[in-house]
C-alpha cells in the first residue's frame, strides 16, 4: 500500500498521513489477520479486533476490558442485533463510513437502535437528521414511536410538528395502529394535534379493538386523553355512547361541561406553528371591525403618515368592540407584535382579548392604566385563539386609536410574567424596544440608549440637564415588571453628582424609587428597588461639585451585569481646560432668575421611529422630528401634552408655529429633547442648525439673557462656527 499522501501539500515540515492511517484501519475490516476476539450474531461470526472496538465504542471498551466474563472469551455472542444492520455497524466502527440511502428503511432504523444501544452519538445524531428528512406519513408513527423510546428529544420534537400539521392523515393511516400506548397517549393529549374531536374518538376506538392485550387501567388512561365535551352532543349520542367504551357518568359530565362551562374554559385544540404570524391574509386572517382595516395586516410599518397607513377606531363610541381580526383557523398563540402609531410623543392605552366564538372573551393582555408607544412586544400564557379584539382605551392626543401593524404567533423564547407583564432579563431601554427619552439636552436624541458607553467626552456622548430646573426622563415602550436600573454618570475627571430617580407608569403619578441626594456618586450607578411596573424613568440631578449641570452617558434597566467592564477613554486631559473637548454647549443656567422651559417630549410632524422589524430585524433610525414643546399651550392629559386636533378622525397633528423671540437654538449636529435656551442679548429668534431637533414654539415674552455657567462664573456666548453657523460655547461641562 502507498504511503504517499494524496491530497494538498501538507506545510513544510509537516508530515500528514492520516488518510493512509484512515484507509489501513478501514482494511482491517472482516480482515482475519491479527484479530484476538469473534462476534457471533445471529449464528453468523465476524472476526474483529478488540483495541478497535473499544476506541470506538464505551459498551465495547466495558465489555472486552472491563472485568467481565466476556473478557477471557474469544467468540462473544451478541444477541438481539439485526444480522443486517450489526455488519452496516461494524464496518462504521472500522471505516466511519455508513450509506443510509442505500439501506431500507427497516435497516435505518435497526441501525439506530444499535448505535443507541452501543453509545455511537454521532451516529444516532446523523442518523436522527436523515429520518427527520424522511418523514412520511407512512413512516411518523414508526420513527415517533422509537425516538420515544430512546428519548431521542430532537427527533421527537420533529415527529411531533409533522404529526400536529398532519393530524387526520395520520389518524386514517394504517400505521396509526401499530402505535405504542404511550406513544398514542401522547400525541392525542397534544393540545397542537389539531383534528376533529369524533375523529380522534374514533382513531383511538379502532386502535383498542387493534390492541386487545391492553388492560382496562391502560384502557381507561388513554379514553381519558380524549375531550369529550369538544364532541357534538348528537355525536355524542349517536356516536361515542353505541360503543360502550365511554361510561353514561362520563358522558353526563361531558355534556354537563359543554352547556355549563364557559367557552374559553374547554381545552380546545389549535394548530401550532412556532415563529409563524397566524394573522395575515395568506393564512386566511382578515379584519372584521374597525376603520380602514386594508392596512393592518398587510406587512407594511413604514409607510404611513397622518392620514393613511393605520387602522382605527374610535375611542369613545365604539362600544368596546375595537378592532377585531379573525384567523384563519383556530391557532395556539401566546405572543403579540403591534406597532402603534408613533410620528410623534403620544401615549396609547388599550388592552386585548382573545375567543373562539365571539361571545366568550378572555381578557390576555391589559394595559389600561400604562402608556404605550410604537412597538408593542405582548406575552400570555399559550390559549387556542380564532378571535382577537384590540380596543384601545385612551390617546393622550385625542380620542382615537391608530394600530399600524399586528402580528399573532407562538413564540418559544422563555419569558417571565408577573402579573401579565414583561419582567425582561435583557435591557429594554433602547430604540429598538421602543425606549425614548423625551426629555434632556444631548447632540443626539437618544444618546442615553445607543448603548455607547465607550465614546464620550468633554463634548458629546451624554445627556444632561440644568439642576434645579428639569430632569432627564425616558419613556419605555410598554410596562415592563421591573426591580433594577444602571447608569453611567459622565467620568472624564473626579467630580461627583448626587441625584434621585422617579418612576411613573401614566407621566403623571410620580413615586422615587431611587434616592442618592445625600450621597457622592460617580462613574457606573447600580441601583435595585421594589419590584413595580414602569414606563417613566426621571432622573433629577441635585448636586455636581464642577458646576450646575447634571450628565448622564447611559442609561439602562434592568441592570446588565458587566456593563461596566469597559475599558478607560484616552486621549483626554482633564486637567488642560483648554484642551479641545473643554468646548461645551450643554447645560446653563439662566443668570436672571429666568427658569429654563421643560418639555414633556412631544415631538413635531414627521418623525420616522426606529423599531425592530415585525420579525426581529432592527431597522434603521430615522429622526427627522421636532423638539417637545416648552409647556406648550396644548392641554394636557395624564402628564403629556395634548395636541389640538381639528377633526377626532385625525392624528392630531399640530399646525408649526412660528418661532417667537428666544426661540431654542441648537449646535450643529445636536438634538435638544425637552430644553429650551433662551438667545442671549439679542431679539432675533435662534437659528436651528439644518440636522439639530428644535421646537416650533418656546417661550414668549421672556426678556433676552445670557446663559451662565454657574461654577465658572463664564457667559455662554453665540459663537459662529467655521461653516457660518451660529453655535453657544463655554469652556468646562
């Protein structure tokens, strides 16, 4: 035999000859020559080697050179092995070379209960995967059986699918009969192994007569798995009560549930398909009630606008019957996706219900008393569904509720629920959850949440506020059940902060969860609190030891554990104040008394919200919006601002003002959220920089001052950049 590797050159110096190691082991297979032990299967002997078996194989390795009485033997019987599949076995421990598809089915299958048998976990996995590739209908009932047996979860699992999407063929196959009890048991008491009723019924009475061995305790375990009060009464009757297999107190009690119980209280079964949205037209899904319905279904979250794009009804006159979307079968659901109207700052509160005939309605998500914005990301415990009523209860901007988009489907992702809220593990305080701050001064909106803890500086990369005056608030997309938070309090030098955190779940009913007023903080903040629902973080500062203004980097809850394992900024030297990074344009205060206007984040017409896709893609941001107005003369409802709306059927849309003396003024490239700066010694409104978020209104009448830096005692003045844009500069935060 040649030992010339053939193949790629093997690198200088290497010498790889392991294919011709492959080739002469794989000769040694029904090789007489040096063997030392013999297997006899079914009267046939093969002569093997006992080092290759026992490298190949623990059961092998234990029985040749563990003790045993097979040890001193020289010809070991192996018994209950097929003939045919132990040979395809015995040349894979040689050569690690098995073809499946030139073997029947039957062999595959001896095969697998031999490498099971023989510990062979690569084998069994490979041979797991060829049979899920094989599934037919003639063949479920005979593979679900042995992966049952074997306790092979994967393959299991994947019987289980095809057989829930297959149900009444397999229940009119003949091999439907040759199931084991337990394997029969458990895939009628499947809630996903969606037939009718009297057909499962039938199924299983057919397998009993089948199966005469079977004891009445066995008997009696498997009539059990059946839902009688699922079954029509004159099925019942006529059908289930001739056979004798039911007992006259079974019936009664069955018919006693199906005139008594409330719908929603019987197991009833639904078709189960995980990662699927069940709600959309291809899958028969269609929208009974509600204005405009063409546009919830129909997959499309990015083009909409005031007056198109969404589906509606309206608040007060609607009688609580919502929206409602029919499926197109009966489907086990547990999870939502629904994106709400969000072009600017509003607030939605609603709540869904789900049922199987329209009358009887169960109550699986309730959001009544929380505001809620864009994105809606719903989990409830898993309920057979063909109705779904979304009724919105309250818009802090007028008295209709807009849905753009819906999505009901079964997810498999793990979620703690307390009282039938989100308790995440993951942080939620970000974009793409819906999170926004509505209220702060940064460059750019949603600093706070980019999840950028690594490049900020003199200049950027935070958010903050005056003190005294304001907070930085952040509004979560939905209520979540929470009990921690973390910050990152800006560290370029030694300074410290002292502050305290509210929580609110309407912006109006305000309680501190966290207190750190007489406390020195600085760098990473992790604090925990009662467990509570939240949608409204504000975090007030009240004491910088640098100068007057509170600074925030990040922001997030719950806390992640390692967020502060970051490694330190360079390239900064807090002790030159001249150093570049030293020129700053956030945070003053007004030195006449005049306090600085607060928003509560409402934002212009025209903001595209940046959400995760309906299927988990992030889409990109795009903020093109306006800045919440300084109390504006829009009432107010729940602690948000209210927009005047012409007509209940519009979104609210405000008509922009025209900017008034003292108007806010923006660097270039930075977003003020909920801060108004009046201009300094001039009664010229401010010049917006063309990609900074400014507000169509600020306060009126106020007389123009200068914004101070209260530690340094330094004016903030109006510089014009190198671009010919007006810009505030000061030196220090």
């Amino acid at each position: 035999m040649s030992n010339i590797h053939i193949g790629l050159p093997a690198p200088s110096g290497v010498v790889d000859h392991s294919t011709n190691l492959a080739q002469d082991i794989g000769a040694l297979f029904l090789n007489d020559e040096y063997t030392d032990v013999t297997l006899r299967v079914k009267g046939q002997r093969f002569h093997a080697h006992k080092v290759i078996l026992a490298s190949r194989s623990q059961y092998f390795r234990a029985l040749l050179f563990g003790g045993l009485r097979e040890t001193h033997q020289e010809e070991i019987e192996i018994k209950d092995a097929n003939l045919t599949a132990f040979k395809v076995l015995l040349k894979y421990i040689y050569t690690g070379y098995v073809s499946l598809g030139s073997e029947k089915e039957e062999t595959v299958l001896e095969i697998l209960s031999l490498a099971h048998q023989y510990g062979f976990e690569e084998l069994e996995s490979s041979i797991c995967d060829y049979l899920k590739d094989s599934l037919r209908i003639h063949n479920i009932c005979i593979i679900y059986d042995m992966s049952s047996l074997y306790n092979l979860v994967n393959l299991k699992c994947f019987c289980e699918d095809f057989v829930d999407k297959n149900a009444l063929p397999v229940l009119n196959h003949e091999s439907f009969y040759s199931l084991s009890s337990t394997a029969l048991k458990s895939i009628i008491g499947r809630d996903s192994f969606c037939a009718p009723e009297i057909h499962i019924f039938q199924g299983v009475r057919e397998w009993v007569q089948r199966n005469p061995h079977l004891s009445k305790e066995e008997q009696q375990q498997l009539l059990q798995a059946i839902r009688l009060p699922l079954i029509s009464l004159s099925d019942l009757l006529n059908s289930v009560r001739p056979t004798g297999l039911i007992s006259p107190d079974q019936l009664l009690d069955a018919i006693k549930s199906k005139n008594e119980s409330r719908d929603m209280d019987l197991k009833y079964r639904g078709y189960l398909m995980p990662g699927e949205n069940v709600a959309v037209s291809s899958k028969g899904a269609q929208v009974l009630q509600g204005e405009m319905r063409a546009n919830l279904l129909d997959g499309n979250y990015t083009n909409y606008d005031m007056d198109r794009g969404f589906t509606r009804h309206p608040i007060d006159d609607n009688n609580g019957q919502g929206i409602l979307v029919k499926l197109g079968t009966q489907c086990i659901i547990n999870h939502f996706r629904m994106m709400l109207w969000d072009r600017d700052q509003r607030g939605y509160s609603y709540y869904i219900e789900v049922s199987m005939d329209q009358k009887d309605w169960v109550r699986v998500i309730d959001h009544t008393r929380y505001h809620c914005r864009s994105w809606q990301y719903l989990y409830f415990p898993p309920r057979v569904t063909r109705y779904i009523r979304i009724v919105g209860s309250n818009n802090t901007v007028n008295r209709v509720f807009h849905v753009v988009a819906f999505e009901a489907l079964f997810s498999k992702q793990a979620v703690d629920l307390h009282k039938g809220l989100v308790a995440p593990k993951e942080n939620v305080a970000v974009v793409m959850k819906s999170a926004v701050v509505i209220e702060g001064v940064s460059r750019i909106r949603n600093n706070l949440l980019n999840g950028d803890i690594h490049h900020y500086d003199w200049d950027s990369g935070y958010t903050c506020h005056q003190l005294g005056s304001g907070s930085i608030c952040v509004q979560l997309g939905q209520p979540y059940w929470l009990s921690s938070c973390k910050l990152l309090l800006w560290d370029c030098d030694e300074r410290t902060y002292s502050y305290y955190i509210e929580a609110s779940v309407n912006g109006r009913d305000w309680e501190v969860i966290v207190d750190k007023t007489r406390e020195a903080c600085r760098s990473w903040q992790t604090m925990t609190f009662m467990p509570r629902p939240i949608v409204y973080f504000k975090i007030v500062g009240t004491f910088n030891t640098a100068n007057e203004v509170f600074h925030c980097v990040h922001f997030e809850c719950p806390a992640q554990l390692g967020s502060e394992n970051r490694p330190r900024l360079q390239g900064f030297d807090s002790s030159n104040p001249s150093s570049p990074g030293h020129q700053l344009t956030h945070g003053a205060q007004l030195t006449d008394g005049t306090s600085v206007a607060q928003g509560s984040g409402q934002l212009a017409d025209g903001e595209v919200s940046s959400q995760r896709s309906a299927h988990g893609a992030q889409l990109a941001e795009e903020e093109s919006s306006g800045l919440p107005t300084a109390q504006s003369s829009g009432q107010q409802e729940d602690g948000v601002p209210m927009q005047q709306s012409a007509d209940s059927d519009r979104l609210g849309d405000e008509a922009p003002g025209e900017q008034q003396q003292g108007d806010v003024m923006a660097d270039e490239g930075s977003e003020v959220v909920g801060v108004v700066a009046l201009l300094p010694g001039s009664a010229a409104a401010a010049v917006a920089d063309e990609n900074s978020i400014t507000t169509p209104r600020a306060t009126e009448g106020a007389a123009a001052t200068a914004l101070r830096h209260e530690t340094t005692r330094e004016t903030v003045h109006f510089t014009t950049d190198e671009s010919g844009r007006e810009g505030k500069t000061t030196n220090g935060i």
